[in-house]
C-alpha cells in the first residue's frame, strides 16, 4: 500500500471522526431534552463519541492538519466543541486558544466550546486550562467537575474571597459554584442577597437558599420569589426561573402564581408548571388539554412527569395534529419554531383509559414524580435509568432533600456512572 492511499485513507478517516463529534454533540443536545430516550442510550452514544475521539488522536498528524485547515466557514457549535474536546485531549495549546478566541468573538459558539470543558476526560492538564479560564466559563465548569479533581472547588472559592467588590455576574457565579458543589455550610451567606438591586443576584440567592439552607431560611427565599414574580413578566426568562424554583421547593407558595399563570396567555409555561408541581389534582385540567392542538404534547408531557406513563409503552400515543388552517400562513411567512416537537402527540381517549385502571393508586397527600412520591430512592432510581428530560429535575428535587452536591446531568456517560452510587448519600451526590 502506497504512502498516498494511506495518507487519503488516514485523511477520510479524519472528516469521518470529527464529522462524528460534531454532529454528534447536535444530537446529545437533542437526546438530553428528550423523555424517549434514557441514561442507557446516552452511555451507548457517549461510548461512540469516545470512540471517535480516541480515533482522531490515534490518527494524529492528519487528524490535527483536520481540525486547523478544514473546519467549515462559518463554525458552528458542533464543530466548536469538536475542535476543542480534540484540542483539549491532544494538548494542542494553539488550537485551543484558538476556539476559545473565536468562541469570544463569536459568543454562539461558546456552548460547543464550554460543552467540550464539560465533557473531556478527567486529566491534570485539563484541569490546568479549566482553571486558567475566564471566572464566568470556570466557576460553572468547577462546580460541574469538582469531583474530578481534588482542592479545586476550595481554590475557587478562596479566589472569590479575594474580590473586593464583586459585580452582580460575580455573585450570581459564586452561589451558583455554592449549589454545584453543594456546600450548605456557605448556603445561609446568601441571605444578604435577598435584597440586591439586582433580580438575577436576587433569585440566585433564594435557589442557593431553598436548594441548601436550613428550613428557618425559607420563608425569606420564597417571599423574594414572589417578588420577583409579582415584578416580572410572564414571558421573561426571569419569571420561568423564580416560578421554577418556587414550585419545586415551596409548592404550597407557588400556587396564587399558578392561577395567575392560568388565566394569562401563556398557558404552556401553566401547563409546564403544573408538571413540576408534581399534584394529582392537575391530572384533570391537564387531561381537559390533551384535544387541543396548540397544548396537547406539552399537557401530555406534564401528565408523563407526574404519574410516569409514557404514551408508547402505554398506548396512548395519538396521530399527529394540525397546528395550522392551510390559510393561516402566507407563503412567504417562515413557520413559527415548533417547542415541542421532541415530544410525542397524545391520544385523550388513549390516556384516560390508562388513568381509569392506574389513577386509584395516586393520592392527594403526596407529591409525585415519574409516578411515585418523590424520596431520594426513587430519585435516584430515575437518574440511573429514567428518561434523560426528566434528569435535571430529579437532581434539583435530590438536593432538596439531602442537601448535598446537584448530580449533574450533562457530564459524560461514564463520569455519571462513576456517580451513582453517592446519588442517596448525604452531601456526597
């Protein structure tokens, strides 16, 4: 075999591996957001991502000459994290300064390129370049990773401590590292914050506060909630946040923002609401949405979020709905972004058969998740094998309840694996 077929061979193998990663990445964005899949398809796709990568870096030379030379104009997010995870475990110092300059220019780019932080296997030389970043990329990386790497959350905390006059994005950082690495100990801290001028120090406060600090802090959590609801409008992603956290932790607070939410014009975020919610007795408002077009897959997911059926293994799944008279958009109009085109269409009469038979089972003392009342078993049982939409809650609700680190739910396959078995031990998870 001549140099030259080699060297093609080696070069097609190069596109095929790093065309891979990044469309690979596009779909693990997709996969994570999605209640069809579980943690059991994320291991087998990460397994393949791995494999690409260990491939590239076997490859070498053209593999490298791959990412500098070829990459398509304009980047996108895709092949930012792809240059960078490749950058990160070949310690190809120009190439990574190079994504995380073009991932400054270019601030679109800049999830692919933190993604690839996230994601890249645990070495001392990654953790060099996490901690040489900029406070904003590192402190969110630090409180994701801190397991893998001994001392460096106590490091960035001692940072911090050194500010003198931390701006707002400061502080937000600061007690969102708090939450990550869960250090109920700093958590009471945050109550000085209750009443800074600005709302996101203000909700990020009240999180570290609900999702850590003893229960004598969480009238003055939830009151800053409200406020900052009663200020805030509906379709703000502030409001979402403040509603978010006030329904998971102080559900009995959130419920005059709910009906107010209701009888507004954004019934999707009511309807989302009423799944973290987690109460059997918006089962039938939810089911009452489950003919209408424009609410029928969102309702179907809360439905799903609260009593754990699924509408194909279940048979409730119904035909596609038409969201749209043939007349409604003119054809030079470009059709409004689908929200929940990951979710599937229900069927009402299919679910309420479902209800009739398994509804006795549910009652109005508990709140529920995936179908059963939350506890840190079930919990758990769901970041292990639940579908990967219903995760991040499942986090939030288990550091409720044992104060400890947030799981978290965006790393690698096989660094989440090595979690499980601290998911139910107090402040270890």
């Amino acid at each position: 075999m001549g140099p030259s077929l080699i060297e093609s061979t080696a070069e097609q193998l190069a596109d095929r591996y790093a065309d891979l990663l990044a469309m690979g990445w596009r779909r693990r964005t997709n996969m994570l957001a999605s209640s069809a899949v579980d943690f059991s398809d994320l291991a087998e796709f990460d397994d393949r991502l791995l494999a690409a990568l260990e491939s590239l870096l076997l490859l070498g030379e053209p593999a490298t000459l791959r990412m500098q030379v070829s990459t398509p104009d304009p980047v996108r997010a895709g092949e930012m994290f792809a240059m960078t995870l490749y950058a990160l475990a070949s310690d190809n110092h120009e190439m990574l300064d190079a994504c995380q300059a073009l991932a400054t220019a270019i601030p679109d780019l800049r999830v692919g390129m933190v993604d690839a932080f996230e994601w890249a296997p645990a070495t001392p030389r990654i953790r060099a370049r996490i901690e040489a970043l900029p406070s904003s990329i590192r402190l969110p990386l630090v409180g994701l990773r801190h397991r893998d790497f001994a001392g460096v959350a106590q490091q960035a905390l001692e940072r911090l401590q050194t500010i003198q006059e931390p701006t707002a994005a400061e502080i937000v950082d600061a007690l969102q590292l708090v939450q990550g690495i869960g250090r109920h100990d700093l958590a009471t801290a945050a109550r000085r914050y209750l009443d800074h001028a600005v709302p996101d120090v203000r909700c990020a406060a009240a999180q570290t506060l609900l999702a850590l600090a003893p229960a004598d802090y969480t009238p003055a959590a939830c009151d800053t909630l409200d406020q900052l609801l009663s200020e805030s409008a509906v379709d703000t992603g502030g409001f979402r946040t403040a509603l978010r956290s006030l329904t998971l932790h102080a559900p009995d607070r959130a419920a005059r923002h709910l009906e107010t939410l209701g009888q507004s014009g954004e019934i999707r975020l009511y309807l989302i609401a009423l799944g973290w919610l987690g109460r059997i007795g918006a089962v039938p408002v939810l089911i009452e949405h489950l003919a209408e077009p424009q609410t029928a897959r969102v309702a179907a997911a809360s439905l799903s979020l609260i009593t754990g059926a699924d509408p194909v293994r279940d048979d409730w799944q119904g035909p596609k709905m038409a969201l749209n008279g043939p007349d409604e958009l003119a054809d030079s109009e470009i059709p409004v972004v689908d929200p929940d085109a990951h979710f599937p269409w229900p069927d009402a009469a299919g679910f309420a058969a479902w209800w009739h038979v398994h509804g006795p089972r549910f009652d109005n003392a508990n709140r529920y998740f995936a179908g059963r009342p939350i506890t840190p078993e079930w919990l758990g049982e769901v970041l292990i094998s639940g579908p990967l939409a219903w995760r991040p809650l499942s986090a939030e609700h288990l550091q409720r309840l044992t104060r400890g680190p947030r799981f978290p739910t965006r790393l690698s396959a096989p660094a989440q694996r090595a979690l499980f078995q601290t998911l139910t031990q107090k402040g270890t998870a």
